[in-house]
C-alpha cells in the first residue's frame, strides 16, 4: 500500500470543492421542491396565452441566475 503525500493546501482545495458540490446538489433540489405544481387545466391555460417553446425560437433571452 502506498501512502500519498497530500500538501495542506490541496487538502483544503479537495474538502472545498466537495463541499461545494454537496451545497450545490441540495440548491438544486429545493429549487426543484419550490416549483409550484400545475394542474393540468392551468398547463392548457398557459399554453393558450403563451404557445409553445417553437414560438420563442427566434427570441433572445438573458439567463439569470436564481
């Protein structure tokens, strides 16, 4: 078995990274769990007002991060 020589600073780099990713993960699902549910009459509703995502191919649209 060997033994690798792991200097403190990539440790910390190793630990932060990962904790990020978890932090990451959990935001993902709670923004997944805060999405209201739709029924389906309001889904045909919204799709009357709004059409279909082909409607906007040709529109730009400025991501924004949540």
């Amino acid at each position: 078995m060997t033994l690798t020589s792991v200097t403190e600073k990539k440790l910390y780099k190793l630990i932060k990274k990962a904790v990020v990713e978890a932090l990451d993960e959990n935001l993902q699902r709670l923004k997944l769990e805060l999405v209201p549910y739709v029924e389906e009459g309001e889904m045909e509703e919204i799709k009357k007002l709004f059409g279909t995502p082909k409607k906007y191919k040709n529109q730009k649209f400025v991501k924004q991060d949540l």
